[in-house]
C-alpha cells in the first residue's frame, strides 16, 4: 500500500480544489479589484470567473484515478460520484448565469464564493462514504445554503425564510447526528460499507430502527419530503430566486445521491419490506411514509398556491414523493431510473426558476397576474416555461416524462410477489393526474389569457436566454433520446457497484 | 465507588440545568442555564476520560457559542423583561408530551438491546499527541480530508455572518450601527 | 465506573429536553439553545460509546465529537448573524410575529 501524502489528496480532489480556488479568486477579485463598478459589471465578472473554475473543475473530474479504497476510508472516487459531480457543477454554471439577470444584493463577491462553497459542499456529499465526511460536508452544504438564502437583505421575507431554513435544519442536523452517534454506537464504525458489514445479520434491533428512523428524518429534510417540508415554501418564495434555484436543483441532487448511498450502501440488509399486506420494519417502509405523505401533500397545497415559487416548491415536495419509491426498489434499475429522475428534473428547476427571476426582475413579482399574457409578452420566455413545466408535469417528449417511466416501472417490478410496491405507483400515477391540473392552470395564464393593458415587454438578458434555451433543448433532448444519459448512468453504476 | 458518586452528581446537574433551559421564563436565564449543562457534559467528558475534549468543550462551547449568545441577547433583547411570549399552553403539553414519547422510544429501544452487558470499558485516554497526529493525518485512519473540508466550512461561516449580520449602509435598512 | 447505559440514558434524556425546548420555545434564540442541547446529547453518546469500546487505538468516536463543536461553532455563529438580520427587519425575535410567509 502507497502511502498517501498531501498531494496525493489534493489530486485525488482535483475538481474540488480547482472550485475552493475559484471561490477565493472570486471574493478576492471582486473586493479588491472590482470594488468601484457596477453591481451588473462585478456579477457578469464573477460569474464568468465561476463558470470559467467550474468549467475546468468539469474537465479536471474526467481525468481521475480511481482511489484505492485502502488509501482513504472516508470518500469515494469513481466514475459514478464523478459524473454527478460534473452534473452537480453544471447545475451550479446554469445557476451563476441565472443570477445575472436579479440585482439583490451590492455583495456580489461574496454571494458567488458561497454558491462555489454551497457546491464544494455538494461535490464532497456525493463523494463521502463515511458518517463524519457525510456529516462535515452536508452541514457545509446547508450553512451556505442558508446564508445565500438570507443575501437579499433588503427584503424581510429573506431573513424570515433564512431563518426559518436554519432552525429546522438545525433539529434536523441535531437528529442525523444523534442516529449516527447510535450506529456508531452499534457497529464501531462510521464507514458506510464496514457498517453494512456489521448489521449484516442484526437488521432488526431496536435500536438500529431508531437510529435509522433519525437519520432518515435528518436527511429527509435536505431532500424536503413531507413531513419534514415546512421550510421549502417558505424558502423557495422568500430566497433570491437564483439561491433558490440552486437549493432546488444542485441540493437536491446532493441529497439524493446521498440518501441513496446512505440506504443502499451504509444500511444494506436492514432494507426491511414495503409490499402491500407485507410490511417489515427497515428503511423501505419508512420511506413509504415519506413518499406517501409528499405526493399527497405535495400535490393538494400546490393547487391551492397563486405565487409561481411556492407552486414550484410544493411541486418540488411532490417529485421527492415520486422518486423515493425508486430507491425502495433497491436494484440497479432503480437506482438508474432515481438518478436520471434527479438530474433531469433538477436541470427543469434550474430552467423553471430562471424564468421566474426574469419575470420576477422585471415585473416585480412572481404572482400568477405577473404572468399574464407571457406569450405575448416574450414569446421565447413562454416558450421556456411550456417546455419545463410540462416536463415537470411528466408529458412526453420531456425529460419528465422518461424519468416518470422508469420510476414507476422499476417500482413495480421490484418485487415479484404480491405485486411489490404497484399500490405506491398507481397513487403516483393518480397524483401525477392532479399535477397536471395545477401546471396547466398557470400555463393558461401565460399563453390564452391576453395581457392585461399597459403590460411592458419582457426583455431577459442575452446571457439568460441564451442559458433558459438551453436548458429547454436539453430537456426535450433528454426526453427525446433519454439512453443519452441513462447509458452513461448503467456504464457508471457498474464500475461503481452502488 | 467515586466515579458513580461523580456520575450521578453531575448528571442531576445536567438534567436540572437543563430543565431549567426549557422551562426559565426570561432569555438570559435560559443561556445561563445553557451554560451550566456544557460545564456538566465537560465534567462528563472528564469521567469519560476524554479530558482533552473536556477542555475543547469549555473553551469553545462556553467560551465562544455561549459568550456570542449572549451577545446576541444583550444586543436585541430586552434581558429586564421578565416574562416573554411562550407558545399557548394546549401546544406545549402537545410537544411535551410528544417529546416524553420520543424519550421512551429511544430508552425503550436501548434497553432492549442491553449495551451495558457487551461493553466492559478498556483503559484508554485520547491523549492530545495522538489526537493532533489523526486528525493531520492523510493517510488511512487520518482525518485531514474532513478537517479541509471543515476549514471550507469555516470559510463560508465567516464570510456569510460577515455579509449577514452587517448593517449595509446603502439600503438605509441598518439603524442600528455595527453588528 | 457506571455502566455504559447511563450515559446513554442521560444522552437521551438531554435530547428530548432539547427537542421539547427547540419546538416549545417561540424566540429564535431559544429554539438555537433547544439545537445545543441535541448536539451536546449526541456528542455525549459519541464519547461514551467510544470510551466502552474494547479496541483502544481507535479515536473515531472523540473525532467525532471535535468535528461536531466545530461545526456547532459555525453554526451558532451563522444562526446569531440571521437572528441579527431578522431583528433589523421585525424589531423582535418572537416567531410566532414573523409571519409574512404564509400560504
């Protein structure tokens, strides 16, 4: 066995630390050189220098050697982790050009070194295999979430909905810690595989099902599934929009890629059962509840909703009801058909939120009225919104509606007796049914109501269309041609043996 | 037996000073209270052998959190208030039932699993050298892949409280001078 | 020397006062001294299960804990800069007053 020195670790975490760079190049730069110009000069400025560092962090992350697993007992490097590193970044490119388009806050160099630090979280979450790594890199991830919730500090809703997000993340922070302390406790060990290793033939003690329930709320919170919801419309409505286009998208991704690893790696064998009529205490029946109560919930609050952001947020509550039954799968499809499910609707987030910052900016509000008319008013804004809410609303072509198809058919056929776990796939379906109610309700807005008199032209930035067309192409690509991704994923989970 | 007399005395301190956060009815008092329980789990750590813990606990936990709390207390709260808001007291018998719950799931669970009767403690004490050699060290076994990512957490605590908590001049919002 | 039950048991105990006092409490400031209270319970369990653990090289259990006061650190420190900023805003750090998100 080599031993490892520092610069050993360093290039094992190239992408990262080409990113921490970037951050420190980023506030650096733009307090000392940029001070005097203008707040659209100094964030075009910053976030070309984010993208350009997180561009080459994309590079640098194709060219690794893959970790020897004696070397470092805390993280992961494979083809998998890399891949949804390179997705979590390119989320945070899409983010940082988003951003141009709303003017909330003078600290511009700031705000961005945090989005770099938000995804440095991220990229660790995804890469950790081991409680403390886990633990030190998720609270990364939420600390400076919830400060780029709180940047626009000239609105109220921003500090209250920042507030809001750190006290809830904190109990929940205090319960993922308390289980971990009883795993520990149980195993002797807080490496994920050495700990499945150890539960192997205990899978039902007690204590391993309260630990487990703990750390299921803690990370049930990050993914925002009901009943550890409450924060997310507070915070998807009171954030910057682009901070909460991030917490929406990168965050999401994170927290599902880990809650896979968490369950299918770390509690391997304390799966417990699922199926109708056949339930069995473990992870899977905990996340039934979960998936349960989020797609209900999820669904009815949001037709009540009349702001585009908590549309989004509780139809954000509702996909993680969705695509928990494909981690209760736990097979290899699932596991593909949960990644896809994430990436693809992470990437519409990104592209849905972005045209309610323009909208936003330029009318002043993201209520349903603001929309009025868009179609008129800016016929390829329109355009973008149709293509990512229906997506969201799962229609073919969209990415939305593959990654609903793969969801539901590796759930169904996960369990060959007495029809596994058909009974939450046919509630999914049913509730996909009342989503399209509400997507529809706000695309009427946009394209068959006129736009009420006097209403300005809505004109996005360069930069920010070119971004929401993009993103719009990459939807129906995905959607169009899905084996695009679905075959780099199998490649990867391969290799990976997650 | 000294170490059960220390254990039980300093848990009954813990538990009432902890009894006194949840149920003191003035902000000031409940950071006090706050205080005292970190002082109990540092005398803990001490029976547990963990003394350099112990000292990490005193010094950072007491010298820094509790001492920024009350900062923060002194700063926007006014500490002669006697009495402030609590919840209606239909919610807190709800939550403190729920909590008592909670507190029998967990005992239960654990003394069904009877951790005593496995563990018989070895002599061993994490003494400061070992510590800072694991905690710097790269290779297996080492921590100095959380403790990077833990100075990037750093980073953007300092950074963001910094943005947070100034008072910007230019959006007329901050009266209240420096943060 | 008491068993390692007591510890355990006493951890518990802290987290549920901590649990009552975080969702009890309506000031912003007491429910962050509710979130210590955890914190300090789940360190309690990490130290005492490292202390009954028969391999003595191993540290995990007191890394834990050190990486955990760190973080709490940041945390109170982000948690107060919030409170602060919220405070400009409301006057007040009452909860049940910030009340301008609904629906």
């Amino acid at each position: 066995m080599n031993t490892v020195n520092y610069l050993g670790l360093l290039r094992l975490l190239a992408p990262e630390t080409v990113l921490t760079i970037t951050g420190l190049i980023v506030l650096f730069f733009d307090a000392g050189v940029m001070r005097r110009q203008s707040i659209p000069r100094r964030q075009q400025v910053a976030a070309f220098l984010l993208s350009a560092g997180a561009m080459l962090a994309i590079g640098w992350s194709r060219h690794y050697s893959l970790a020897d697993p004696n070397s470092t007992s805390m993280l992961v490097i494979d083809p998998l982790t890399q891949l949804m590193k390179q997705v979590i970044l390119f989320l945070t490119i899409f983010t940082a050009l988003v951003s141009l388009e709303s003017k909330f806050t003078p600290h511009v160099g700031e705000y961005f070194a945090l989005l770099a630090l938000a995804t440095l979280g991220m990229m660790f979450l995804v890469s950790s295999v081991d409680l403390l790594m886990l633990f030190v890199s998720l609270e990364l991830t939420s600390l400076s979430l919830y400060i780029l919730t709180a940047f626009q500090k000239d609105k109220l809703e921003s500090s209250e909905a920042a507030l809001k997000y750190f006290l809830l993340g904190g109990v929940s922070a205090a319960f993922l810690l308390f289980g971990m302390s009883w795993v520990y406790g149980l195993t002797g060990e807080t490496n994920l595989i050495r700990i499945a290793g150890q539960l192997r033939d205990r899978a039902t003690d007690p204590v391993l099902l309260a630990a487990m329930v703990m750390m299921l709320i803690g990370l049930g919170f990050k993914i925002a599934a009901a009943p550890f919801h409450l924060w997310a419309p507070d915070v998807y409505q009171g954030a910057p929009t682009p901070s909460a286009a991030l917490i929406a998208s990168g965050s999401k991704v994170a927290g599902f890629f880990v809650l896979a690893r968490m369950t299918l790696a770390g509690l391997a064998g304390a799966e417990g059962s699922g199926v109708w009529n056949g339930f069995a205490p473990g992870w899977v029946p905990v996340l039934a509840v979960l998936a349960v109560l989020s797609m209900t919930l999820g669904n009815l609050a949001a037709i009540a909703q009349t702001r585009v952001k908590r549309l989004l947020a509780y139809s954000a509550i509702a996909h993680a009801g969705y695509m928990l039954p494909a981690l209760m799968a736990h097979n290899t499809m699932g596991t593909i058909a949960l990644l896809y499910y994430v990436t693809t609707y992470a990437l519409t987030m990104v592209g849905a939120f972005g045209v309610v910052a323009v909208v936003e900016q330029q009318t002043g509000s993201d209520a349903y009225d603001a929309f009025t008319g868009l179609s008129r008013r800016s016929p390829a804004l329109a355009v973008c919104l149709l293509v990512f809410l229906l997506s969201l609303a799962g229609l073919p072509p969209f990415a939305g509606f593959f990654a609903k198809f793969y969801v539901f058919t590796a759930a169904a056929s996960a369990s060959t007796r007495s029809l596994g776990l058909l009974w939450l796939v046919i509630l999914a379906l049913a509730m996909s049914v009342v989503s399209l109610y509400y997507y529809l309700q706000l695309l009427k807005q946009a394209f068959a109501v006129d736009p009420p008199a006097g209403a300005k032209i809505i004109r996005p930035l360069p930069a920010t269309l070119f971004t929401l067309v993009f993103l719009a192409l990459l939807v129906l690509l995905l959607g169009a041609l899905p084996h695009l991704l679905v075959n780099k994923l199998q490649a990867a989970l391969v290799v990976s043996g997650l | 037996m000294p170490f059960k007399f220390f254990f039980y005395l300093i848990a009954l301190f813990v538990l009432y000073s902890a009894y006194f956060v949840v149920t003191a009815r003035n902000l000031f008092r409940s950071a006090m209270g706050l205080l005292a329980v970190l002082i109990g789990i540092a005398g803990m750590y001490l029976l547990l052998n963990a003394q350099f813990l112990s000292a990490v606990q005193v010094v950072v936990y007491i010298g820094g959190i509790v001492v920024l709390m009350v900062f923060a207390i002194l700063l926007i709260a006014d500490v002669t208030q006697k009495v402030f808001e609590q919840s209606p007291r239909w919610r807190q018998g709800l939550i403190g039932a729920a909590s008592l719950l909670w507190f029998s799931l967990l005992a239960g669970s654990m003394l069904s699993y009877r951790f005593g009767a496995a563990a018989a403690a070895v002599d061993k004490s994490g003494s400061i050298r070992e510590i800072g050699r694991a905690l710097l060290s790269p290779a297996a076994g080492g921590y100095a892949l959380p403790f990077e990512v833990i100075s990037l957490l750093l980073i953007a605590a300092l950074v963001g409280a910094v943005t947070v908590a100034r008072a910007d001049a230019d959006n007329g919002e901050g009266k209240e001078g420096k943060a | 020397m008491p068993a390692l039950n007591h510890y355990l048991v006493l951890a518990a105990i802290l987290f549920s006062l901590g649990l009552t006092a975080a969702l009890t409490r309506r000031n912003a400031i007491m429910v962050l001294i509710g979130i210590e209270l955890m914190l300090n319970a789940a360190n309690l369990n990490f130290i005492a299960f490292w202390r009954f653990r028969p391999n003595p090289d191993e540290m995990v259990g007191i890394m834990f804990v050190l990486f955990s006061i760190a973080i709490a650190a940041a945390e109170a420190a982000i948690g107060l800069a919030l409170i602060i900023s919220l405070y400009r805003h409301y006057r007040t750090t009452d909860l049940d007053q910030v009340d301008a998100l609904k629906g």
